[in-house]
C-alpha cells in the first residue's frame, strides 16, 4: 500500500514540523484525529479519538474497523503512539489533524 502524502510527507520543513507541533501542544481528550502506524513493515491509517495524553504518547482509539490482508483492528482498538518530542515519532507513527 502506497504511504498517502500528509503536510510535510517526511519532508522535514521547519514549517510543516512547527505545524506538527502546534497541533500536538492543543491535542485535548475527545479530539479526533488520523491516527498512523506500522505493522508487519507496512503502513495503516485510520480515524481516531483521543482518550488519553501523557507527556511522550497518546493513547487512541479507533472509530472504524480497519482490515488489512495482514490483520484486522476493530472499531474501539486502543493505540498508543507517540507524540512529536518522542524519538518513536514519524510522519507514519503519531496522531495528525484530519483532512480539512
């Protein structure tokens, strides 16, 4: 599955990262976001809602079920991923604002 281009796609634009940062600093319980991640060396994206923040992570759950040919997360599957200061943090391991 190709990886879908996000603000900054890696680009490492001080703009983009800034951005990135700014939206993580007003993360708030109950947001919802696009929550990305890795498995089996590939990529997966989906809706999300904030249900926990902690200095490093979040914690989010999914809103859809999401089936791929090599697992499937339900609907309500929790995710902890990292947030922008963490070193874990990618453009495909964190939480993003949804498409406008």
């Amino acid at each position: 599955m190709p990886r879908p281009q996000s603000p900054g796609s890696g680009s490492g634009r001080i703009e983009d990262l800034e951005a990135q940062m700014r939206f993580e600093e007003g993360l708030q319980i109950g947001d919802s976001v696009v929550a990305r991640w890795t498995n089996c060396n590939r990529y997966i994206e989906g809706r999300a809602t904030i249900s926990k923040i902690n200095r490093s992570s979040v914690r989010a759950t999914l809103d859809h079920e999401i089936k791929m040919d090599h697992g499937t997360w339900p609907a309500g599957h929790n995710l902890s991923l990292p947030r922008f200061r963490d070193d874990k943090w990618s453009w495909n391991n964190g939480v993003f604002p949804l498409p406008a």
